[in-house]
C-alpha cells in the first residue's frame, strides 16, 4: 500500500497554500518533498472542484455580482512566442466569479480566457445554480450582454456598473499604482434592477483576496502558476475553503452556512476528507486454498 501522509500533516500543507505561500516554500516549511506538495494539490484541487458542482447549486440569493480577476501562466501573453520552452496554456488567464453580495458565497468560477465563449460559458453556470430571479451587477464588459441574454432571458435585474478612471499617478514611469477611479456609470440592462444595488463592491474585494491569498496572483514578482492545471487546481482548492471553511468575520458563519448550502463549518482536516473518499479503495489480497494430498 501506498505511503499517506498523516490527515493532520496533509492539513497543514493545505493550509500553507491557502494563506498565500508558495508550492516550494510550503515543501520547505513542511519538510516534505516538492513532489508531495504538488501530487496532494493536485488531488485537493479536483476533490473541491467535485464537491462545488455537486453542492453549491439551488441558492437562494438576491443579488449577485460577477467581475473577472487577470493573472497568467509560464508568461504574460506578450511574451509567449519568445519562450524558449512553451508550455501548454501559457499566457493571460482570467479567473471569472460570481459572488452572492448578502452571503458573500463564490456561486460559480471560472478559468480560461475572457472572450465570449469563455462568459457564455460562465453566465450559464451562474444561472443554473441560482433557485431564483436575481440582480445581476457585472462590469462593463461587452461580453456579458450577449451571455446574460443567453442563459436568463428576462428573468433577471440586470445592469452594468462602468467605472471611469483618470491617469495613474506614475504613468510616466510605468504604471505600478493604480489610476484613480473618477466617477461610475450605472446602466440598467433588462428588468428593473435596484439603483441603489448596482455595485461590484464585493465581488472587487473577494479579488483582491484572492490575490492576497494566492501566491501565484502576486504582481510584479517570478510567483506566477507554470502550469494551468495547478492554476485551475489551486483555485478550486481556495474557493471551496472560502465558502465552507472560514469564518467570515462580519457574518460570524461561513458563506455557505450564510447561503444555505451548509450547515456546518468545516476545516481543512474535512477538505482531506473529500480527498480520501475519491481514493480507490485498496484490493484485498486474494487468499489461495491448498489443494489436499
């Protein structure tokens, strides 16, 4: 039988990853194998994705709002063709979400580009997990007007929050402040969305979580993801710890308990757990009567 690492050891590298550290240091500060650090990613990341799409659907929410967050892998998309090794899914990659703005749930996710293709792909999922009409908050990418239409019809508050931005405080040098946003502009798309909740507030505030809680979101440094798959797999692995493990603090319960969805705070001992019942079960070792003399 294959080696396992003690629950309680496999939960502590999990954590490292979610609060931001790195794949290599986490194999330092854990005296384990990089190997291990990947291999147990790997099966985290595909037991969370699982349990999402299996649990976070029928929710009960009022207002959602969706945004996109960029990061990239192996190198920025300017840079791709000149790389001496390409790798697979190199490039930009957008994180699309779609947070409950009351119980602050991460409803859906997505990781790929940011064409229509990729926020039809995304909007329909939103819809199929909701249990009801909603207002729906995006950006004012162009993209979503077709996807909305697609997946709700009229049965949605729809309206578009655009944000009007001035020069960057350091634009002669390069840009590493961000512009100052001067002003926004609502616009009410189909239905009859609240003015007063045409806001992407929240769903700003849980990106910029994720780039605080994931090392590979961190700009202007060499901690990007090489791969898309650990990528897509890390993400899976923060989201379903956000929604089921972490007390939020003004809610004083998780978002999934605030949803709905659950009914209980879990740990990440729990996310291990998920990860032990996909395990394939070990064979009894066939057992081989004597023949009598």
């Amino acid at each position: 039988m294959a080696n396992v690492l003690p629950t309680a050891k496999r939960a502590q590298i999990l954590h490292m990853l979610v609060e931001g550290n790195s794949m290599r240091a986490t194999s330092r500060m854990a005296d384990v194998s990089i190997n291990t650090v990947s291999k147990l990613l790997v099966d985290a990341g595909e037991a969370c994705a699982e349990y999402h799409d299996k649990t976070v659907r029928n929710v009960k929410a009022e207002r959602v709002q969706c945004d996109e967050i960029w990061s990239f892998v192996a190198a920025k998309q300017k840079n791709v063709e000149t790389m001496k090794e390409p790798v697979d899914g190199a490039g930009d990659v957008w994180t699309w979400t779609a947070l409950d703005a009351d119980s602050k749930l991460i409803v859906s996710y997505l990781v790929g580009g940011r064409s229509a293709e990729y926020a039809d792909a995304f909007i329909a999922d939103v819809a199929e997990r909701l249990a009801n009409r909603v207002q729906l908050t995006t950006d004012g990418h162009a993209a979503y007007l077709e996807a909305v239409e697609g997946a709700f019809g009229a049965d949605v508050d729809f309206a578009q929050l655009v944000k009007l931005y001035g020069t960057a405080p350091d634009a002669a040098k390069g840009r590493y402040s961000p512009a100052e946003c001067i002003g926004a502009r609502k616009t009410p798309v189909e239905g009859d969305p609240d003015e007063a909740h045409i806001s992407t507030s929240y769903v700003e505030r849980m990106n910029l979580n994720i780039r605080m809680g994931n090392r590979r979101f961190t700009r202007l440094t060499n901690a990007f993801s090489k791969k898309i798959e650990n990528h897509l797999h890390m993400l899976s692995l923060y989201f379903v710890h956000y929604n089921f493990c972490r007390m939020h603090k003004s809610l004083r319960m998780s978002p999934a308990m605030a949803a709905g969805v659950s009914d209980t705070l879990r740990d990440m001992e729990w996310i291990v757990g998920l990860i032990d019942a996909r395990a394939p079960k070990p064979k009894r070792p066939k057992r081989y009567k004597r023949n009598a003399d």
